[in-house]
C-alpha cells in the first residue's frame, strides 16, 4: 500500500519525506537547560514556526459565482411567475369571467389550455425544485441513489430484472449479504456499494418505492428530469399558442352596437401578450440556466476553484446551488447570497443523515487544507461549538462504513489545533482527549500474571481499514495540543493515553537501519517522540507530574535506547530521543532511572564523540552533550557510571573540538563537583587540560568562557601549587592575566545576565581559589579593584544566578553556596582575614 504523500495536503494523509531529513520542532542549539527561558521568546517562536504570522492575501469565495448565478435566475423566475400569475388573474377574472360566453371557440380552448399548462407549471414549480434538489444526492459518490454503484452492463441488467418481480421486503436480504466482509478491500468495496450507511428506522428520498414492483424506475434523478422537461414543454407550447394568436388576432367579429364584445379583442390581446411574455422569460431562464451550466461548465468551474476533487465533489456543490436557488425563489432574492460553503458544510455536519455529515466532513476538510481558505474556514469552525463537538464525536466512530468521515474528522481537527485559541476549545470539550486516544490504535495482550507484562501490539494497517492514517492524525493532533501547558496536563490524565504514546516510540533495529524505510513508519516514531518531547519540557507542577508518570512507563528508556543504539540513519529520531532524556533529567528520580538503563550513557557518549558525520549531525551530537551534562548534574551514581566508561581521557580531547567543548566543560565540571572524594584518582587525569582551559578563559566568550571559568575553579583544585605554576607557564598565561580576565568579567556583567547567569559566581570561585593558592595573587587582585568589584556584586545578586539549570523561568538544583557566602569569602581574603 502506497503511504507516501503529504500528511495535510490533498488526498487522504500524505508524508512530506522532505520533513524526514530536516530536524524540524526541536529546540534550537542556543537553547539549553541551563539557561532561564522567557514565555514571550517562546510565544514568539512558536508563531514563527506556525505559520501563522504571514498573512495571506484575501480570496474571492468562488461560490460567490453560484450565489450570483442563483439571483439572477431567482430574478428572471419570479418574473415570470409574477407575469404568469397576472396572465392567469386576468384569464380567470377577465376573459373567463366577462367574456366566457362571447369568446371564440378557438379562443377559449387556447385560453383554457394556456391556463392549464401554465397553471400546472407556476403551482408545481417549488415540486420540481424539490425534486431536483434530491437529485443532487443521485450521484455515486454520494453514497444514496439506488443507482450508485452501476456495475457491468450484464449484471446490472440481472440485477435489475430480478428487482422488477421480487416483492420490496427483498431489500433487506440483499443489504444482509452486503454486509458479509471480502478477504481483500477491492472485494469488499465491489460487494458493499450498495452497502452505504443508511438510517435503518427511516426510508431515504432515492429509495422511497413509488410503485412496488418498478421502483428503479421512479428515482428522483429522472423525476427531476421529467419534470423539469414537461416544464419546457409547456413553456414551449405556450409561446407556439400565444404566438399564433398574437399574429393572426382572429377573435372573431364583433358587430356593430354590440357593447359586449367591444373590448374583447383589447383583452385577449393583452392576455396573449402576458402569456408570451411569461413563458419566454421562463424559456430565456432556462437557456441561461443551460448556457452557464452545460456549456459554460459554471459548476466544474467553481468546483475547480474551490479544489474539492472530482466528481464525487460536485454533489457538493450541487447541493450548494440547489440550496442557494430554492432560498432565492422560496424567500428573498437575496437569501441565497448570504450562503457560502463553510457554513452550509457546518450545518450538513449537524445533519443526522450519515451521508450529509460526510458531504460536509468533506468541505470542511478540503478548504482547512486549502491555504488560500484556511484561516477564514478555521475561525468559522472555532467559533462554533456546536460544529467542534461534532468533530470530536466523530473521531469515535470506528465503523468501517464511517471511515472516510472519521478521517476527514480528524485532518480538520488536526488543522484546528494548529491555533491556540481553537485548540483550547477542542481540548475544552468533555471526553476530547478520550476522543483523540481512540484514533490510536495499539495495545497490550494482558499478561498471564501479575509478574509479567503482555505483548505490545501497534495495528498498523487493514486490508479494509487504514489504521495508520489514524496513529499518524491522532498523534498530530496530540502535538498541537501539546502546545499549550494546560492542555498537557490533559492529557498527563488521560487514562491510558501516555502509555499508548510511549509504545509508539519503538522503533526495531531492521527498520531504523533500513535505507528504504516506510516513511509513514518512521513519522510515526517522530510523531510520538515529538509528542513526548513536550510533554517531559512542560514548566511548573504540572511538567514534574508528567516527567514522572513518563519516566515511570517501563518502555520509555529502553524505547529511546534502541533509537541511539540503531538510529544512526534517522538523526532527527536520535535528537528528538536525546531531548526527552535532557527534559526528563529535570527530575532526580527520572535521572537515575536513565542511568540504571543500561547502554543509555555509552549510547551518548558514542554520539557525542562520533566523527566523520554529515552537518545536520552536529545538532545531535550537541544535544547529546546537554543531555550527558544534565545527567552527570548533582548524581553521584551518574557521574560513577560514566568514569566507569573510561571517558575522561576523550573528554579532555573534546575540549579541543569548537562543537563539543561547551558541553564537555560543562561534563567535566560535573563530573568534579558531584563524584565525591572518593574519585580523585579517577579524576585526576583532567590536569592535563588545565592548559586548554586556562586559554579559553583568556580568549573564549560569553557562553564559552562561562564554562570554561566554571572548570577551571575545579581543575586547579587537583593541584597543587607548584603543579598550578608549570600549568601556567606551559600555557604562555601569567596569573596576573587571569586576574585581569576575572575582574573584567566582572565589570562587563554588573548584572545578571539571562544568557550566562553563573559567570559571575564562576569568576569569583576561580578568584577564591587563585588567592588561596597564593598570597601574591591577593595583592594582584587588590591593585586591579577587585574588592570594589566585588561590593557591585553584591548590591545586584539575583535568584537567577541561584540555580544550575531552569525550567522555562523556574530555578533547578539551586547551588550549595550562595553568592553572597562566595563574594563574603573573597572579600575575607582581601582583606587577609
């Protein structure tokens, strides 16, 4: 089965493969924990990545045309029913009245026969209407008329012998055998087109048998035609009759004295006229009617423009006009142009007729798709609560017969959820989330015991159901929901929703190392994760909820594990795994969860140290050294497990390498500060990059010198003084420099700053430790200020340099010492306390 396509575009899911190779919806290589992140950057951002902001310009709704189109014919028919009326007062009042028995005989029949024809025409009009307005619903692809399924010419022949002499009760026979599902879908949808969705308490209008024994003879289609053609007919009879009067004006003698047939010739006249007049203005309206839809193809046209499809939308548009057209005559001319095609689609949604809500399902999905109609018809559909609960309900409908509706359902919601404010309203209706779990089809078989767990089970596809349309739909509409901090706390509480998520975020080694994997099998996994990607980066105390309940799913590591261990070909799958791991390790407990998985931590330093990669790898490998430092931060166990690796002496070399040293100086101060005394001996080997790091101090900014200045406070502490003197003079770096560089530092940030909070704190901890290794260092540090310096400091502390890392603008693991206690300790030094 073909998958390939565009997931919103046309047809029914289609997969960008463009979207597979770019790391899109992650976050950007300048953000990381350890910085505070404001809500208004990333309101902004998300706009950006939206779509939203670009205004689009306005666009002619094409069924403005249609619209137009049925007032000017609305127009011409009342006219001509006006002048018909008139003729047939005037013949009945008139002619009939005053002149009966003085009237020819010729002109009496043509008058009765006139008044008969146009009588019938003018009374049986909105007849006529209502039967073509049925048989807008004839068309195959409306799924209603008897004739909708028209098979080859010998069997429906059969077929339709063998209905002539079975009585009517033999319909529910054939609908029984229908029903019987084929071993493939191309049976299935040859032995069930005449299988459609009916209501089972009510007749439907093409099936209502008007003569038991011919009823497919008497379908509203050629109702409609035959009605409409006697219509012309008769019209057309009229003008002929009316015409020969008009032209030959024998209407007998009248003699002279004879008062009362004086004006009997003045009144057949105008009689005669008004018939004429009446009937060519029915016949120029029919003309027209015929000009612009047979031969201008005003319908194609405007089906065209709206981009509906084929054939089987032009029941659609049909429908559309045959509404407009009946308002315009049956009331105002003008009530037909207030209609348009989202809100006729709106209200044949609210419809109870199956196949009406598919009709509209169907416009509402098609122009939400559109870009040229998406933001008029989502604002309308938003607006309406009543449409968006409908929406909702839908996506229960698991019939097979209901499949087209329920995916049209969800693409439209899908879109939906695209603006906030909507989704707010979508994830607002009782039993939404509930709703938008059911799309999800996975589950577990349950386990014989209480000790074991059952077997995963994804139902991917269906000989007679696309299951996959729905795992990708349901969990794109989870995405943009979980856009919003509310909602994912929605979600968070779902009843089994987090742990059908998680399940589809395993990915087998066979199709993680395939070239040619199926693309929709590989958005399926980048859906999930995306998905769990913001659930587990979620603020507050709704985010540690989450983080915990994600962290405590039993999948949710090893999960991610395999995607690092085979995902090499699938970098944006590893990003979006590493991330969830960095967001998770917010948590203390999710943290040594991940440490204790095992092959996790290889499987990132495998990433973070691997070279030889194509570019859009780099992200990965940077997101990979967030994540590490984010284990390594105030986790003894962590920090023991990765010097188990033997990895320091790689991480050294990584300070050398312009991609990875941010991380690996964060890594390694991490590793110094929180494995305890009893890993000196471990540690000790990072001597060897105090050169590096010391020059980085000298020469590197803003968020490398942060860093770096934050190493450098640990190096040095392996040292002692005379080992501290060769590092700097190996590096070509007085110590006098550096206490310059500090003080500097120092005088450049007289205030916190949001991109490197712990610069400060940083500085004054390598100060501390050069004045406690040397007494010459604390009169080097007096001459160049530092003591006012460090009064500054004081007066503008912060919480935000408080903190090792952040949760959107919320302090994580807040720091042991203070900084006030650290700038009190320098001063002390100073002063040679």
């Amino acid at each position: 089965m073909d998958h390939s396509g565009s997931e919103e575009g046309g047809g029914s899911i289609h997969l960008q493969i463009s979207d597979l190779n770019r790391l899109s919806e992650t976050i950007s290589p300048a953000t990381t924990m350890f910085e505070p992140q404001s809500s208004i950057e990333k309101r902004d951002s998300s706009n950006a990545n939206s779509g939203g902001s670009q205004a689009l310009p306005t666009v002619r709704a094409p069924e403005k045309k249609l619209t137009l189109f049925a007032l000017r014919l609305a127009v011409l028919e009342k006219a001509a029913t006006g002048l018909g009326t008139l003729g047939f007062i005037w013949a009945t009042v008139v002619l009939l009245g005053g002149f009966a028995i003085t009237l020819d005989k010729t002109d009496f029949w043509f008058i009765t026969i006139i008044l008969l024809i146009e009588g019938t025409r003018i009374f049986s009009r909105s007849h006529e209407l209502e039967w073509q307005h049925q048989a807008t619903w004839s068309i195959t692809d409306a799924g209603i008329n008897s004739f909708r399924a028209i098979r080859s010419s010998s069997s429906y022949l059969i077929d339709n012998i063998k209905a002539v002499f079975r009585p009517v009760f033999a319909a529910g026979k054939r609908s029984q055998r229908c029903r019987e599902i084929a071993a493939t879908r191309d049976e299935v949808i040859a032995q069930n087109w005449d299988c459609q969705r009916k209501p089972t308490r009510r007749w439907t209008s093409s099936d209502v048998p008007l003569l038991s024994y011919a009823r497919w003879v008497f379908v509203t289609r050629h109702i409609g035609k035959l009605l409409y053609w006697l219509q012309v007919l008769s019209a057309t009879a009229c003008v002929v009759l009316s015409a020969m009067k008009l032209i030959k004006h024998n209407y007998g003698e009248v003699a002279k004295g004879d008062t009362d047939k004086r004006n009997r010739k003045s009144a057949l006249t105008i009689f005669y006229a008004l018939a004429l007049a009446e009937a060519l203005l029915f016949l120029i309206e029919k003309a027209y009617w015929e000009w612009k839809v047979t031969y201008c193809k005003l319908l194609d046209e405007v089906n065209k423009e709206c981009e509906l499809g084929g054939a089987s939308d032009m029941v659609s548009i049909r429908r559309f006009f045959y509404d407009a057209y009946s308002r315009c005559i049956s009331g105002s001319i003008f009530d037909g142009l207030k209609m348009d095609m989202v809100t006729f689609a709106m209200d044949l949604l609210a419809s109870s007729s199956p196949d009406e809500q598919l009709i509209g399902a169907r416009i509402l999905r098609q122009f939400s798709l559109n870009p040229r109609y998406s933001d008029d018809t989502l604002q309308k559909i938003g607006l309406n609560f009543q449409v968006i609960e409908k929406l909702v309900e839908m996506l229960n409908w698991t019939d097979q017969q209901e499949e087209e509706t329920r995916k049209y359902a969800a693409e439209i919601l899908s879109k939906l959820a695209g603006k906030r404010q909507n989704s707010l309203r979508v994830a607002g209706i009782p039993g939404a989330m509930e709703s938008i779990s059911s799309l999800l089809q996975t589950n577990r078989s349950l386990g014989g015991a209480a000790d074991e767990i059952g077997e995963r089970n994804i139902v991917c596809d269906h000989p007679n159901y696309e299951f996959w349309k729905f795992n990708h739909l349901g969990l794109l509409i989870l995405k943009k929901l979980a856009r919003d901090h509310d909602i994912c706390g929605k979600i968070g509480n779902t009843r089994g929703l987090l742990p059908k998520i998680i399940d589809f975020t395993h990915a087998e080694e066979c199709l993680l190392k395939n070239d040619n994997a199926a693309a929709s099998q590989i958005l399926t996994v980048k859906r999930s994760l995306q998905v769990v990607k913001r659930l587990a980066s979620t603020t507050g105390p709704t985010g540690k909820q989450l983080r915990r309940e994600i962290s405590e799913i039993i999948f949710t590591f090893s999960n991610i594990r395999d995607i690092l261990r085979y995902g090499e070909k699938q970098p944006m799958l590893q990003q979006l795994g590493i991330e969830i791991l960095t967001s998770l390790a917010l948590e203390e407990d999710a943290t040594e969860r991940i440490g204790g998985t095992g092959g996790l931590l290889k499987g990132l330093f495998n990433i973070f140290f691997k070279e030889g990669l194509p570019k859009n790898y780099d992200q990965v490998r940077t997101a990979a050294g967030e994540a590490l430092a984010m284990l390594a931060l105030e986790s003894k166990n962590n920090c023991h497990r990765m010097l188990r690796l033997e990895v320091l002496e790689r991480l050294v070399g990584a300070l050398e390498v312009p991609l990875l040293r941010v991380n690996t100086a964060r890594i390694l101060r991490n590793l110094c500060t929180y494995s305890g005394a009893n890993s000196f001996k471990e540690l000790k080997g990072i001597t060897v990059a105090a050169p590096t790091v010391l020059q980085a101090v000298m020469s590197g900014e803003n968020k490398l010198q942060e860093v770096m200045v934050g190493l450098a406070a640990h190096v040095f502490r392996f040292m002692d003084s005379q080992e501290s003197s060769l590092v700097f003079e190996r590096a070509g770096i007085t110590e006098a420099e550096v206490a310059y560089a500090l003080v500097q530092i120092l005088r450049k940030y007289r205030k916190p700053h949001i991109k490197i909070p712990r610069i400060r704190r940083f500085a004054i901890e390598l100060a501390i430790w050069m004045m406690t290794d040397k007494a010459s260092n604390v009169v080097i540090f007096k001459d160049l200020g530092m003591e006012k310096e460090l009064e500054g400091v004081l007066e503008t502390t912060a919480e935000l340099e408080s903190f090792n890392m952040f949760s959107g603008t919320v302090g994580m693991s807040r720091h042991n010492t203070t900084i006030h206690s650290l700038v009190e300790t320098a001063l002390s030094l100073l002063m040679g306390d």
